[in-house]
C-alpha cells in the first residue's frame, strides 16, 4: 500500500471531497392512507404494502 510522502494541504482534500453531498430520501405518498412513506416499505401509519395489510395498525 503506497503511503504519501508528504502531507496534503487542506484544500487539497477538501477538493476531493466536494461532491460528497447528502441526498434528500425519496417520498411517496401511501395510497391506502395517503400519508408520506419510502418507497418499498411498509407504511409505518397503516401497515399496508402493495394493497394489503402486512402489519396490524399501530395503536392510537
């Protein structure tokens, strides 16, 4: 493994790291409750995925 001989400068590094930006998650809207949940997931609001109910509703 090579090991630099001399240090690298800040801007250096953080010219590398530029693009490390964050995404915002993609939302959906349920459409059994229509609140907002991820894609491919249970809705955490009414357990339902793919049209049918996987888990019980949480109690309210």
């Amino acid at each position: 493994m090579a090991l630099p001989k001399r240090r690298h400068s800040k801007a250096r590094g953080r010219k590398r790291r530029t693009n490390w930006k964050i995404s915002a998650p993609n939302v959906i809207e349920c459409p059994h409750c229509h609140q907002a949940r991820l894609p491919h997931h249970i809705c955490s609001h009414c357990g339902y995925y793919d049209g049918r109910e996987v888990i019980s509703a949480r109690p309210e």
